[in-house]
C-alpha cells in the first residue's frame, strides 16, 4: 500500500492548494468555455478524486511520471507501489496529465527539472540561491537570528 512521503506542513500544504486551483484551467489542456461555474475540467475531477491525505503523494508521483517523460534518463524517484494511490471515486486519467502537471508547476512555481525531482525525491525545495529546506521541517527555514 501506499506510504506517505514525509511530514506534511503549512508550505507544503500551500504548495498543494496552488497547484489544485490551477489545475482547473491549464493541466488539461481543454477548451474552458463560459459557462457553468461547476464544470470542471477532466484534470480537476481526477485530482478532486484523490483521497485527500493522498494528495501530496499523488501530485509527486505524476510529476515524477512526467520526469520520466521528459528525460530519456531519469530514473524514477517514487516506489512502484505508489501507482496504486486510491481515488474516491471512478476516474479515468486524462491523457498527458503527469507532462501538463510538470508544465505547469515548473511555470507556476518557477521550478526546473531538478528542483522537481529534488522535491520528489528528498521532499526538499531549493531556492535560485542555491538554499535548500525541506518545507515540512520549518525549523530548517526559522530564526536563524
């Protein structure tokens, strides 16, 4: 079954939440129509099926997916065990929803494929500084002063 992957924080819950809402609109890569304020897009109802405390999980597991995509090279940074993160309802995965997520959290939150597989991997966020934390720990980022 599926393991959680590391604490989960304040930061990371922002992180999640950012990328949420902007799935409504980019990760799908469909046509939004005025219209209904309800209907949601294909990539919205996959992720809004996802257990809640799966989330996070979930979001690493395809971004890892569209690393793998991306770079003929990349070795997977997720066990093969997290394919199986339960969903509350009957999904289908949109298609190119892993690629279309990492588009769109590169350009949303200005990460590049190492920043993405560093966060994957060692559940750690590095800054064009070059400073590295892991946002679940804020201990790591507090009062230095």
């Amino acid at each position: 079954m599926l393991k959680a992957m590391g604490k989960s924080g304040s930061s990371v819950a922002a992180l999640i939440l950012l990328i949420a809402v902007g799935l409504v609109a980019q990760v799908s890569n469909e046509e939004i129509e005025v219209g209904d304020p309800e209907e949601k897009s294909a990539a919205q109802q996959y992720f809004d099926a996802v257990a809640p405390e799966y989330r996070e999980t979930f979001l690493k597991y395809h971004l890892d997916k569209g690393l793998e995509r991306r770079i003929p090279n990349h070795v997977s940074a997720t066990p093969d065990d997290f394919d199986s993160i339960p969903f509350q309802t009957d999904v289908t995965e949109p298609e190119n929803f892993s690629i279309n997520l990492l588009n769109h959290f590169e350009r949303t939150v200005g990460f590049r494929d190492r920043d993405v597989y560093n966060y994957v991997k060692y559940n750690t966020v590095c800054t064009p500084a070059g400073v590295c934390f892991n946002p679940g720990d804020v201990g790591t980022i507090c009062c230095p002063f």
